[in-house]
C-alpha cells in the first residue's frame, strides 16, 4: 500500500517506522528538515520537507497515487485541510487527527467526509475512553474489548503468590480443564514471546490473555490479582484527558483534580460539576498527603510531562495509592516505567497507530490494538469465503510464525481457539502478531484467488 504522512514529529515518525516494518511504501511529509534527516539516516522512507497543506508539497508526494493519506500534527485544523485537499488531488483515503472531541459527532463526521476527510481520530479521546474501562477492571494492568465484549484483551503482572507461578501452560490447563482464557504472549526481561504448553510462569511476567467474559473471575484469581472497587480517584492535569475522564466519571465517583495553572484551574471549575479542583503542583508530597493521597482508589497523570507523569505515581503508589495510571509519551520510556511499579501506561502514539493501522491491512480488520512495551498488535480479522484460513482446525492451518490465534467470535458466540477449532466464513478471529508476521496473518484471511 503507498501510504504518505503528514506529522510534525515523533506521533508520524513512529507511524512511518511502523508501517514501514509491515511492509508499506510510506512517504513522510514533515516542515522540520533536521528532524527528516535524522529519519532519513535509519531509515529507507522517502522524506519531503514542507506544509503539507500545500497542493504542490502533496503532488511533489504523488499524492494521486497514494492508496492512504495520514495527517497527524498537532494542529487538528492543518490536519483537516491537508486531508480535504489531498482528497481533491486523487487519495484514495484520508485520516485526519483531530484534537476537540466535538468533531466526533456524527454530524461533524458527515459535514467532513464532505469535504474529503474519510475518517477523524481523536487520541485524547480514546485515551481517556481507555482509563475509564481500565477503572472497570482495576486489576488488570491493560484491557481491550474485540467485537463489543464478546472477547477481550487483559494485560496481568504475575504475583510470586500467583497460583500459576512455576507451572507451565499445560499443568494450568490438566488442572482447570474449563478454562474460559488463553495465554497469547508473555513479556519478560524486556522481551516478548508466543509461549506454547512447556513454557512456565514466572513471577513479574506481563501475561498477555484472550478471556471471554465469564472468565475474568477465575482469570484474576489464578492471577492472585484482586479486584479493587474504585470509588475515590486523584486526577493530575487538568488537560484534554484530564478533562475528559473527570466530566464521565463525576456523577458516580469522587474525583480530586490537580493542576498548576491557575487559569485552567477556573476554567475547569466551570466545565465540572462535581469534581473537586486543586491549583498546585502534585510533585509536592505535602500537598498528595494533604489531599488524602492514602485512600485513593486510583491515581492518574496525564500532564504533558511524561517525567511528571511517572514521578507522580510512584510518589503516589508509596503514599498508599491502589492504581496507578501514567500517560508516557516517550516510548523508550514505557518499559521503565512498567518495570518500577506504575500499573498501566498510557501513549497517545500507540492510540493514534491503533485506530489508524486497521486501514493499512489488505484483509478485513474489524478492530486493532497496539500494545504496550512490546512490538506487537493483537488483531480482529474477518474470515472471507474461500479463505485458506476457513474448512480446517486449527492445528492444521500453516499460522505463520510471530502469530497465534487467540479466540473466536461467531454470530455474537465467542470461543477460546483450541488446536480442534475450525474457522467459517464471517468468523471474526483474534490473533496476536508480531509485524513480520502481519502480512502472512493477512493472507490467511483473504479470498483465494485461482488464475
């Protein structure tokens, strides 16, 4: 697919990079020459220095011949311009990123498309949808649902009390032979794998699982994980996130928000009802003990420093703080922080690459995520007629290497895929893949074409 972006930084950069590895022509179109020759040095993308709002910039990109057009920089309205326009000069799809939630109504939706912008993406948005389901399932350190619940993603630190710990794949499932869950990936001393039947749990393993929803209990109590009852949160910035998650959960928690500028301050106290606003700077620990830091269910730091951020929560988990959740936009940042104590990470980054990569794929993607920490997605595809993924288990089908299936949803049934599982056509299945193996997962699930 012949892919161009329109960044102004590391949220198009990573993009590039990323579908770069997937096997993409990618064209990135940045104004910072210096920044473009540093990309250029690591990388074979080909880069063109300008305004990407400017006809002539997008038709030096051959932007007529582009099968996706992504504007990502920090201004929605650029974004928005650069996708109507690139629209006009031939792209076959435009994804404009966006930054006022607004814009993500259905009738804002419809007044673009209008004008060439195909679909909108708003990552503080889905970032703070993200820390409101995470709040639902408390005890999971990342979550993700695949075809509305049906199947979900949970992301679990193993406890040295955990009852799996030193038991392999196999002993769990001889011991629980109803097991509702399957283990996908397990990530440990900074390196994920596809465990099979042999391969044992250790203590601090990030277990990345396929669960129905029946079971999540017994999914938390092999975890020796228990389920925290969320009733008090402390906010720290009080920014588009911030805001956000603050005005859906005011009418049912109580909520405490920090934030240093004053002016914001007013302004938020106008936008919310019945959360508490507090002008001060939360790496002041007189002011978290102050502010009963000790009996907070939840802490959340999604200032616009990831620095802030991960000192905040460890401060916080210290004081007393039962989960904590950064916002870390530095990705190199992102292990360190899992790796002190922080209990969730949230990259805006890896939102934007989530919502987006599901229009690069050639097969039916119906929902992506990007992980955390790891290079890997988990995927929702549809199996298409004459697939060669359909009329055999799954023991028997050739799964590229890097990939394994997970679950299976079928006319709003879900399964756990086991070796005697057979695909249909119209099933959506949940598959984790690293990106060498994305492009063969595709094949899979695409309609055999005979010559």
């Amino acid at each position: 697919m012949n892919i161009i972006i329109a960044g102004d930084g590391e949220v198009g950069f990573h993009l590039a990079k990323m579908l770069q590895d997937e096997n993409h022509d990618i064209t990135i179109v940045d104004p910072h020459e210096d920044l473009l020759k540093m990309l250029e040095s690591s990388t074979d993308i080909l880069t063109i220095t300008g305004d990407s709002s400017n006809p002539k910039i997008l038709q030096d990109a051959h932007v007529n011949k582009a099968d996706l057009l992504i504007s990502v920089l920090h201004e929605q309205e650029t974004n928005l311009l650069t996708a109507a326009v690139g629209k006009k000069l031939g792209a076959k799809r435009t994804i404009a990123r966006v930054s006022n939630p607004a814009y993500l109504y259905k009738s804002k939706k419809e007044l673009f498309q209008g004008i060439g912008v195909d679909e909108i993406v708003s990552p503080e948005t889905i970032a703070a949808d993200d820390i409101i389901d995470l709040l639902k399932q408390a005890a999971a350190t990342e979550t993700f649902k695949f075809s509305h619940g049906l199947l979900s993603l949970f992301m679990l630190k193993i406890e040295e009390n955990a009852y799996v710990v030193n038991k392999s794949l196999n002993e769990i499932a001889k011991e629980n032979p109803n097991l509702q869950f399957r283990a996908i990936a397990i990530y440990r001393n900074s390196k994920a794998f596809i465990p099979n039947g042999e391969d044992v749990f250790q203590p601090n393993d990030l277990a990345y699982v396929i669960t129905k929803p029946e079971g999540i209990p017994q999914l938390m109590k092999l975890g020796a994980k228990q389920q925290i009852e969320v009733k008090n949160i402390m906010i720290v910035g009080g920014g588009r996130i911030g805001k956000r998650t603050a005005k859906k959960l005011e009418k049912t928690l109580n909520i405490k928000l920090i934030e240093n500028d004053k002016k914001r301050c007013e302004l938020l106290a106008g936008d919310l009802d019945k959360t508490l606003i507090i002008n001060g700077d939360a790496r002041d620990i007189d002011l978290l003990e102050a502010e009963d830091i000790q009996n907070m269910d939840a802490f959340i730091a999604v200032t616009n420093n990831t620095e802030t951020n991960i000192m905040t929560c460890l401060h916080a988990r210290k004081l007393g703080a039962k989960k904590t959740i950064a916002l870390v936009e530095i990705i190199d940042y992102i292990d360190i922080a899992q790796s002190v104590g922080i209990d969730t990470i949230i990259n805006k980054k890896l939102i934007t690459a989530s919502y987006i990569s599901r229009f690069t794929h050639s097969a039916e993607v119906t929902m992506l995520k990007c992980l955390s920490g790891i290079d890997a997605e988990v995927i929702e595809l549809k199996a298409q007629s004459k697939s060669p993924v359909i009329k055999k288990t799954i023991k028997e089908l050739s799964i590229p290497e890097g990939s394994f299936i997970g679950g299976v949803v079928r006319n709003k049934q879900a399964f756990i895929a086991t070796g005697d599982f057979q695909i249909n056509e119209n099933d959506k299945v949940v598959v984790f893949a690293f990106p060498k193996a994305i492009s063969k997962v595709e094949k899979l699930f695409k309609t055999k074409t005979w010559f």
